[in-house]
C-alpha cells in the first residue's frame, strides 16, 4: 500500500478509536451502575483511560505525519512513540486506581451485586466490541509500524482480558456466594494491568533510544543490497534504525578508485530503488569510497 494512503488509513482508525472508547466507557459505566459490582466498577474506570489514550494517539499519530521542516529534518515520526509510552503511563495509572477502589471496598467487607445479568451482559458487549477493534488497530498498525497504533490495539487487548477476568471473576462470585472475590478480582486486574503497561513502555522506549532493525529486516536489507550493488566492492558499517513507519538505513559503499562519480551514482541509485522496493518508506544514505578503504570484516560484493 502507497505511503500517504497508508498514513491517512492510521489517522481514520485513530479517529475512530476514540469514539469507540467513548461507546465502550457508555457501556462499563452502565454494567457497574446495574450491578454495584467494585470488579466492574475498575474496569469502567479503566476505561476513562482508554478514551484519554486514544485521544493521545490520535493526536501524537496527527503530528507525526507532518512533512520534516527545519527544526525537524528528520520528520516528527517519533511522536508515535512519545505517544505510545504516555499510553503505558496511564495504563499503570488506571491500575493504581483499580487498586484504590478495590483495597477500600475489600477492607469495609462490604460487597454486593444487584442485577448481575444485565450488568454481566452489557459488560460482554463490551468487551466484544474492543476485542474485534483491538485486533484490527493491532494488526493494520504492525503493517503500517505505526506504535502508537499499535500500542492502543494492545491497551484495548488488554482491557478485553481484564473484562473476561472480571466476568469469569463474578460469575463465581455469584455462584459460590463469595462476594469477596469481587475486590480480590479487581487486585488481580490491577496487577496484569500494571505488566500490560511496562509491556508498552519498554517496547516504545526502544524506539525512542533508535534501537537497530529485528533479524529478519536485517537479512532483507541486506539481501536488497546484494542484489542491486553489482560492479562495488563490498558495504561496511551498516546502521539501521526505526522511527514509526519509516526505516533509516546508512553505510559505506566501497567502490573501484577509478570508477567515475557517475558511475558510482548509478550503483548507489539502483540499491536505493531496491531497499525501497523491499522497505517501503525507507531512507537511505551512502558513503562511496575508494577501494583501499576496504574493511576486512565486510559484505562482500560479487563484481559484476
């Protein structure tokens, strides 16, 4: 898929993320407002965050698809990231709210239920409802490398196995008698809560820190290299490194001394195409030298 096309898909599914958050907060608050129930009481509360995190992504997604400018040469791509680790931020918040909550209700020992099925019923729709919309903001977002796409699927992802937990939890509840297991569930929805964050922090801080593409990118760089390099010597000093959608890849050319400047640009022209070809959005730099800059530990180049 085209670049623009692609980044105005994300931006759409943004968008849409927020009023489906808001739709799925409607739907929580109105499940704990039937029931009383301090289980999904938390996770309504956790969806305020949703619809913040949204909103965050929205905007960090709107602002990293600016052109580069003068202060931004570079483009503003990495405020998907900036994005994404606020979002793991207000994931442990909403679990530090869900402890509060469910540590006062467990020490008053007041616990009841009032109309578990409408309450459990709407809190099912709910959940049905992020989990068709986590999985696909999930998977346009890793076609895309979009982080902040991604790391919302995953927010969502992880509030659909929060309300699973929480229905199982009740029904329970409800069928024992043990009234108890409401607070005691919604700890247990804290702490995973608390791990999905760390989960999304950590991932968006390696991008932040311009961490190196995975193995396999590795090999598919490499290969376009290969291809595309005929009549150079060898490449040194390969570097790659992500930021949203796009892949920075840089290293050195090593070509025959003799050869013309033009001849050189036409080598490095075809290996551009190729890594384009096979990363698109990619952007590529080039340093041509002589062949007596040759390195011993280097990928060598058939002459052709």
């Amino acid at each position: 898929m085209p670049y623009r096309r692609q980044a105005s898909l994300v931006r759409r599914l943004a968008a849409t993320s927020i009023a489906v958050a808001l739709i799925v907060m409607a739907i929580k608050f109105g499940a704990w407002w039937l029931t009383g129930s301090v289980a999904l009481y938390s996770d309504a509360l956790e969806s305020i965050v949703n619809v913040i995190a949204a909103i965050a992504a929205f905007a960090a997604i709107s602002y990293a698809q600016r052109p580069a400018d003068t202060d931004h040469p570079f483009g503003h791509y990495k405020a998907e990231y900036m994005s994404a680790v606020l979002e793991g931020v207000l994931i442990v918040l909403a679990a530090l709210l869900i402890l509060r909550e469910a540590a006062t209700a467990l020490m008053s020992g007041e616990a009841a239920i009032a109309e578990p099925g409408a309450g459990l019923g709407l809190n099912l729709l709910a959940a049905i409802i992020n989990g068709v919309f986590a999985t696909i903001l999930i998977r346009i977002g890793r076609g895309a490398r979009s982080p902040a796409l991604v790391a919302d699927g995953k927010h969502i992802m992880a509030d659909v196995v929060t309300s699973a937990g929480v229905l199982g939890g009740l029904v329970l509840a409800l069928a024992t008698g043990w009234l108890w297991l409401d607070p005691v569930l919604a700890i247990l929805v804290a702490i995973n809560i608390v791990r999905e964050g760390w989960h999304v922090i950590s991932e968006s801080l390696n991008g932040l820190m311009d961490r190196a593409v995975d193995g396999e990118e590795e090999e598919r760089i490499r290969g376009a290299i290969l291809a595309n390099a005929g009549g150079a010597i060898e490449v040194h000093d390969i570097r790659t490194r992500s930021a949203g959608p796009l892949t920075f890849i840089e290293f050195h050319l090593v070509v025959d001394g003799a050869m013309t400047v033009e001849q050189s640009h036409a080598i490095c022209d075809r290996i551009e195409d190729g890594l384009r070809g096979e990363m698109p959005g990619a952007r590529v730099v080039i340093h041509v030298e002589p062949d007596y800059k040759a390195k011993d530990e280097a990928l060598k180049l058939e002459q052709g």
